[in-house]
C-alpha cells in the first residue's frame, strides 16, 4: 500500500464545500473489488484522513487491516460484514484507534465511511438506527437518533429525519458541520441537494435549508475538530 502523499481533495477547512456524490466517478483501491468517491483527503494517497463513499461488489473483501486514529462508517445499502458481524444497512460503526477487523460483503454495500478523523480512547459503537427509538425535537419537529458523543471529544453524530414541508430552518454551527443526504432531498440557497449530496460548513457558519419532500440526513458537528488542513486543493 503506497504512503505516497496525494493532491488534496477539499483540504482548505475555511470554505464552504457542497458536492453530489452520486455523480463522481468510481476510482478503484488496492482491493480491486471495492471502489471509492472521494470527498475529502489529506495526506497519503493510502494513508491520509479521508470521507468517502464506499462501494463493495458482491463476495468482494478487504485484507485484514488496523485503524490508526479510528474509522466511521454508516451503511447505506446492502449489508457490510466483518469477523464482528453482519451489518445491514442503516448501521453505524464507530471502530476507535487500534480496532483491527477484514471486511467483505457477499451481496455488495454501499457506505459512507470517514477514516484517521478519531483519534483517541473512543468507545466502540454498533448501532442499528432501525432498532433504536428516534426523539423529536419540539422546536423544528425534526426527528433525531444521536450516533456518537463524548464531552471529551469535539464532535457529535446525529441522524436526522425531516417530514416532508419542513423548514425553513435556520441553525449555526460554532465547530463547523458535515451533512450527508441519506434519502429525499434538502434545498438551501444554492438549490436542491439530492441523495448522497454532502456538505461540509466552515467553523461558525450559518446554514439555512428546507426539504419539501422530507429527507433523512446524516449530521456530524464540531466537525473541524480532528481535521487536519491542506489549502493547495
């Protein structure tokens, strides 16, 4: 696997980013059956801090490997295994730093997965957002599943499932945002962002949006904590 340092993809933390996944070319890995769009990297072209979505192809795997500094994934589709377990879509991983695991997927997946962003004594997590009990918020009527949260930690994971006709919403997020559309679509002041749209705000930004159709959206804020910047992108 090449360390070789790579062109940085959206490395310059100080801007707004705004892309739709779901037309980016597929670029292959080291695995030959799994492929990668990439949203953000810093550093090496196999080694660096990276956000991606991840497709496997079926009875596709990966060789064992660790994960210096923790890896995030949420499974979009299919199910997602590894000698741990069988993970269906809709799960949320967060494996710490240290965590050592071969995955593969027999009928292929789809993931979003963010690698080398948590550093520290993390806890393990295994959640199915299926089997979890989903709170309101009484101010925006928006739906919300915490994933993730530690004090001792900047950042926070939260899915989120807006109804149809909600919003506008106006909100501020001091440590900067990264918001992935799951389903449906958002609509801010730079249009429609459809499935697989992401977004990454800036520290103290302002992001106002509403979603005529309903959504479910992945939301991680005090994003910015563990990134590390590159501005030649």
């Amino acid at each position: 696997m090449s360390d070789a340092r790579a062109i940085p993809i959206n490395g310059d933390l100080s801007v707004r980013v705004r892309t739709d996944a779901s037309t980016m070319e597929w670029q292959p890995s080291p695995s030959g059956t799994v492929w990668r769009r990439r949203l953000h990297l810093v550093g090496g072209a196999e080694s660096g801090q990276v956000t991606s979505i991840v497709r496997y192809e079926p009875d596709s795997s990966f060789p064992a490997h660790d994960h210096p500094d923790g890896e995030e994934i949420l499974v979009l589709d299919g199910v997602f295994s590894d000698e741990h377990g069988d993970w269906p879509a809709g799960t949320y991983l967060l494996n710490p730093e240290g965590f050592r695991h071969a995955p593969f997927s027999r009928g292929g997946c789809l993931l979003f997965v963010k690698l080398r962003q948590y550093a520290g004594p993390r806890r393990h997590v295994a959640l199915r957002s299926d089997r979890e009990k989903w709170q309101r918020d009484a101010r925006t009527g928006i739906e919300v599943l915490p994933l993730y949260a530690d004090p001792e930690f900047p950042d926070a994971m939260r899915l989120e499932r807006w109804a149809p006709g909600t919003g506008p919403i106006e909100r501020v997020f001091p440590g900067g945002a990264e918001i992935l559309v799951l389903r449906g679509s958002l609509r801010d002041d730079e249009g429609p962002l459809g499935t697989l749209g992401w977004l990454r705000l800036p520290r103290g930004a302002g992001y106002g949006a509403a979603s005529p159709e309903g959504c479910e959206l992945y939301v991680k804020t005090g994003a910015l904590g563990d990134l590390r910047e590159d501005r030649a992108a």
